[in-house]
C-alpha cells in the first residue's frame, strides 16, 4: 500500500467536500469555456469585418485565454476522475506550465523608450 504525502494526501483526507469542491470547480469552468469561445469568435469577426486590429487582438486574446480555460478543466477532471496521486500532480504540474505560459502572452507588453 503506497503512503500519500504532500498536498494532495491532505486533499484526498477531506472525501465528500473536495469531491464537491471539484465537481463545481468542474462546472464553472465549462461555463467560463463557453464564454471564451462566444467571445473570442465574436471578437476575432468583429474585428475582421471592422478591420479593427485592437478587436482582433481581443478576439485572441480570448482564444489564450480559451486554452488555459481548457487545461483547467482537463486538470480538474483529471482528479474529478479518482486518478493516481501521480496523475493529478503531473497533472497539475503542466497546468501550471501552460497557465503561466498564458499569462505571459496576455501578459502587457512593455512599451518601448523611442530616441527622442
């Protein structure tokens, strides 16, 4: 029998609650999904047929932001499914990587100091 340690021991320890926790976690997160893809296809067509590239870019932005929405969820069914231990921490590991990888492309970008 292999001894849970770390977090997700003490996560497993909490039963009902967490599944619960996850579940909804799980929910949320279609409908933030479902928002995302409305927004970035609304936003990418307005833009194109605005010829706007600002509203494009939000279009893409949402698309980023779709992805990370996405890599959430396949980490939160990942445990939503009972998997191993090692599962979920791998898991959450790429999560991690993917969201932070994220952020840095949505991230603001750093305006640059012209020759004045």
């Amino acid at each position: 029998m292999r001894v849970l340690s770390g977090r997700w021991a003490s996560q497993r320890r909490q039963g009902p609650a967490r599944e619960r926790a996850v579940r909804a976690g799980v929910r949320l997160e279609l409908v933030t999904i479902g928002w995302m893809a409305v927004e970035a296809v609304v936003g990418i067509g307005a833009g194109i047929l605005a010829r706007s590239v600002l509203l494009t870019a939000f279009g893409l932005d949402s698309v980023i932001e779709l992805v990370t929405g996405g890599v959430l969820l396949w980490r939160l069914l990942t445990e939503a499914r009972n998997q191993s231990v090692e599962r979920v921490e791998r898991a959450e590991q790429r999560a991690a990587w993917i969201a932070g990888i994220g952020l840095v492309l949505v991230g603001k970008p750093r305006q640059r100091r012209g020759c004045t």
